[in-house]
C-alpha cells in the first residue's frame, strides 16, 4: 500500500511538472526534422567533429530568439498582434499569408519525408505516396487533439528521439578526444561555415518566433515573475534537441567516413551505413527516429498558420476555435497533394525535404526574424522590458544570419526548383 502511494505521489510529481513547463519541446520538436538530421549527418559526414561548437551555438542562438519571443508575449502582446498593430489588418494579412505558404511547403516536405522512411525501412514494400498521404491524416487528428495531450506527445517523442540516436551513438567507436576537441570553435574551410550556418538556420525556425509569443499565455506566464520558469523551460528543451543533434553529428563522423562516405544522398543515407555495421536494429532506430522528427515537425508549424491568420485579421482564435481549426485542417491537408507536386515538378522526396525549407530560409527567416526584432525594442509594446544591448547583439546577429543564408542559398533554390531538383 505504502509503494502505491508513493508510485501515485511520484507520478503526481511528474504530472505537475510536465503541466508547468513543457512548451520548450513543441518549439524544439517543431525544429527538429528531417532536414536538422540530413544537416547534422552531413556536418558529421563532411567536418568529421569539427562544428559539435556550432551545435552548442545553434541551441544557445535558439533558446534566445526563443526567450526574446517569450519575453514579447508576456510584456507585451503576440507577434502578429504586434505586425498587424504597426501595419494594419492589410498589411498584417498579407504577411500572415505569405508566410503562411511556407508552412504548407514544409508540411508537404514532411510528410514526404515520412513516407520515405517507411518505404526504406520496408525494403520498398510500400511506396512513399501512400503513406505521405495517411501521415497527412494522422497530423491532422494529433493537431486538432486538446493543447496539453499534444505537449505531452512531443515531449515524450523528443525524449525518445534523444534515447533513440543515443543507443545509436554509444557503440560507435567515437574518440573521446576527438570530440572533445569539436567543441573549440574552429571553421576549416568555407564549406564548413556553409553547414555551421545551416545548423544555426535549423534551429532557428521562424513559425517558433509567432508561436511562443502566443503559447506563454496558454502555460500562464503571464507575468515577469514567470520569466524564470520559462528559461528553464527552454535550457531544458534546447538541451535535449542540442543532446539529439551532436548524437547524430558525431554517430555520422564515427562511421560514415570509415565507409568510404564523403557526402549524403538523403537523409537515410547513416541508416543505410549503419546496416553495414551494428546490423539491422541500429539502421531502425535511425530511420524510425528521422521519421518520427519528420512527423513531429508538422503539427506545430501547422498551429502557426491557424494563429497567425486570424489574429492579422483582428481576431483572438484560440485551439478549440472552429477558425483554427479550418485553417490547420485546410493547410494540413495540402499534404494529401505531396506526391502530386512531386510528380509535377519531377522532384524526389529529398528534392523537397531540401527546397521547402530553403524556400522558407530565404523568405520566412528574414521577414520573421525582422518582425521579432522590430517588435522587441518597440517601447509602445514592450514598455520598460525592450532588448538588452546583449539581447540586441544576438537579434542583429540572427537577422545578419537569416540575410546570409537567404543571399548564400537563393541560386540552389532557383535552380532545383526549375531544374528538377537536386
């Protein structure tokens, strides 16, 4: 009796705690998809373990764009709120819907990249197509279930994703010397600060800049007082997503290279690797765990769209509202069409798991990134609580990044999209 009370007591424990804090890990399962595994293999892959540096830097970059759009919606108001105050329900409209087209590419990217892993773990037994459109279906049903089921969802899926790809990374055979000397910031070659930018540009993702601005009042912080919990919140998430990163880096540098591998066809390409040498367990636990990011990714850009929308339009939609609702129904569903834009413009699934995020690293980023620093040193929104100088140096660093990358990466986008691809 005495051990159930005490079982009963510690998940009680667990419970309060999960309900507490837990929105850091919608913003970081919302990051971490696909392309954050391709990227981080390839670093590996490329640099060996040279940038584990840049993987600290990306969760420290994310955590403050995060803190700073937290901080927005506790002093001050929402994001779009915010733009459509300073541009008008016109202006603050068109903006919403322009980014907003970005969501949907990601999302039909997503639940492409999905379908792929399903198919490589099934030897081709089933096709991508099907399952990209049944993986549209399921995120709809998680997207529209009650706000703290799905929290709940994403933080036990990211901590199995850390377990998953740290069994992996374990038996690797990594030198710990080698590795520790990774996390000495060193850039060997341009190449190499090409992939240190793009693992900053994954972990700053822009939908997250509207959605934590909008979230901190559904967990009730509300007050400068919560300021506290909410960086725990978020030195926890970014830790377990930043944990997860280095796992793959470091698993894709310990072998890949060993194997004759310079480069990646797809973000499968380590589970594939992985086959040759621990066998088939660890090859599962890859793939299964890139798909389970893919998936994870889609329900909280989605959310964005269903917000953003309304609120430029002059409305305060919340989850449960039939508008929301609509709106994440009607963007998720494009999903359905990812074999058809496949098909149409002759790209692969990897094709689009590449091109849909450049598309929103060249246009979303920027503008988001932009709109937050705008909005965070506004005194009219933010009163007494505007940017610090440091917070300011980080912002200005994050729309200087956000502009490089969108200079550096404009050409490929044109040309695989034009061009069939990669």
């Amino acid at each position: 009796m005495a051990t159930d009370h005490t079982s009963r007591g510690r998940l009680g424990g667990v419970s309060a705690v999960i309900k507490e804090y837990g929105l850091a890990f919608v913003m970081v399962a919302s990051y971490f998809g696909s392309g954050s595994v391709f990227i981080a293999s390839q670093a590996g892959v490329a640099h060996g373990y040279t940038l584990l540096w840049a993987v600290v830097g990306a969760a420290l970059l994310g955590f403050m764009a995060q803190d700073m759009s937290a901080r927005l919606g506790i002093h001050g108001t929402s994001l779009m709120v915010f733009v459509r105050r300073k541009l008008g329900r016109g202006g603050a409209t068109a903006v919403a819907l322009f980014l907003s087209i970005g969501c949907v590419a990601w999302t039909i990217g997503l639940v492409a990249a999905v379908g792929a892993a399903v198919q490589f773990v099934t030897g081709g037994a089933v096709a991508w197509q099907p399952v990209a459109v049944v993986t549209t279906f399921v995120a709809m049903g998680v997207g529209l279930l009650n706000y703290d089921l799905v929290e709940n969802f994403m933080i036990a899926m990211m901590l199995a994703l850390m377990a998953m790809f740290l069994i992996v990374m374990i038996p690797s055979g990594a030198d710990p010397t080698a590795v520790a000397t990774g996390f000495v910031p060193t850039v060997p070659n341009t190449a190499a600060l090409t992939v240190a930018a793009g693992l900053l540009g994954t972990t700053a993702l822009w939908p997250n800049f509207f959605l934590e601005s909008i979230l901190v009042e559904k967990k009730g912080w509300t007050t400068e007082s919560d300021l506290s919990t909410m960086r725990k919140d978020l030195a926890v998430g970014y830790t377990v997503g930043g944990i997860t990163t280095m796992a793959i880096l470091i698993v894709a540098a310990a072998l890949l290279p060993a194997l004759g591998y310079t480069t990646l066809e797809s973000f499968i390409t380590p589970g594939e690797a992985l086959v040759e040498v621990f066998g088939a367990w660890a090859m599962i636990l890859f793939v299964a765990g890139t798909a389970a990011a893919a998936f994870n990714s889609i329900i909280p850009i989605m959310w964005t769209p269903a917000y953003i929308i309304p609120q430029a339009m002059g409305e305060e939609p919340t989850k449960e509202s039939r508008l929301f609702k609509l709106i994440f129904v009607g963007g998720t569903s494009f999903g359905v069409f990812s074999p058809l834009v496949a098909s149409t413009l002759g790209l692969g699934v990897v094709d689009m798991v590449v091109l849909f995020p450049t598309y929103n690293g060249i246009f979303g980023l920027p503008l988001a990134a932009a709109l937050l620093f705008w909005a965070v040193n506004d005194r009219e929104t933010m009163g007494e609580h505007t940017n610090t100088l440091k917070y300011n140096a980080v912002n200005a660093a994050l729309v200087l990044l956000a502009i490089v990358l969108a200079v550096l990466a404009v050409q490929d986008f044109i040309d695989m999209l034009f061009g069939g691809g990669l």
